[in-house]
C-alpha cells in the first residue's frame, strides 16, 4: 500500500456528487453505511487499485443526499489465486448446500510498483482539478 499526497483528504460534499465527479471508472467498494471506497482498478487483472476512502457525516453511504469526506488515497495491490481451487471449503455436514466459494489472496497487501503509483498520482492530480 502507497498513500498518495493530495488536497482531496477533507474535501466534503455529497455522496451523489463524488459519485458523478468520479465518473465511472470508480466504484463503491468495502462499504458499510458510515465509511466505504471509491476503488477505481488501475490493472487488467483487477489487482491494482487506486482507493479513496470516505466517511460519512450525515445520512447514509447508498444515499445520494449523505454527506461524506473524503479520507488519504492510497494505492493497493492485491495478489489473487488464479485457476481451479483444490479444497473447495466443503462445511460439513451441510456439504452440498454450504461451501466457500472465495478464495484467499495470495498477498492482501503486495508491493505496488513506481508505474502504478505513478499511475495514481496523475489519476489524483486530474481529481483534485476536478473537485477544486
């Protein structure tokens, strides 16, 4: 994980808002309805993330009216198993109704390298241009 230095970090306005300033390469990630990201993949694997985390004020995160802030973005990879899952996470007894469909990453929290971090910085900089 690698913050990226920037004016967004207590930049406040609406969740609507953010969501169409953002465009639609962003999308809502990890959320509950009092904090959440704005993920936007920087990879064609879907490893690489530029993340922007917000935190509500007033109301809640699916609510186009709450109120938000946005926090430090970061850039984030993650490490995911491809191909076919040998133990599949059978829960007994139930072992035809209930299994683990999700596998673990590799690495949560793998080193990101200077392209994507240069990537991010330039995907900020046209933010905060955007939201000034």
């Amino acid at each position: 994980m690698k913050s990226i230095q920037s004016s967004l970090p207590g930049t406040r306005g609406t969740f609507g808002f953010f969501r169409e300033a953002l465009g639609p390469n962003f999308s809502l990630a990890n959320w509950d309805y009092e904090q959440g990201y704005f993920d936007q993949a920087l990879d064609d694997q879907n490893m690489v993330y530029l993340r922007l985390p917000i935190k509500v004020l007033q109301g809640e995160l699916d609510s186009a009216d709450a109120w938000v802030e946005l926090g430090t973005p970061f850039v984030l990879r993650h490490v995911y198993q491809t191909g076919v899952e040998q133990d599949i996470g059978y829960y007994e007894p139930l072992a035809s109704s209930a299994m683990n469909q999700f596998q673990e990453p590799l690495d949560k929290d793998a080193k990101v390298s200077s392209r994507w971090i240069h990537q991010a910085e330039a995907i900020v900089r046209e933010l905060e241009n955007r939201l000034a």
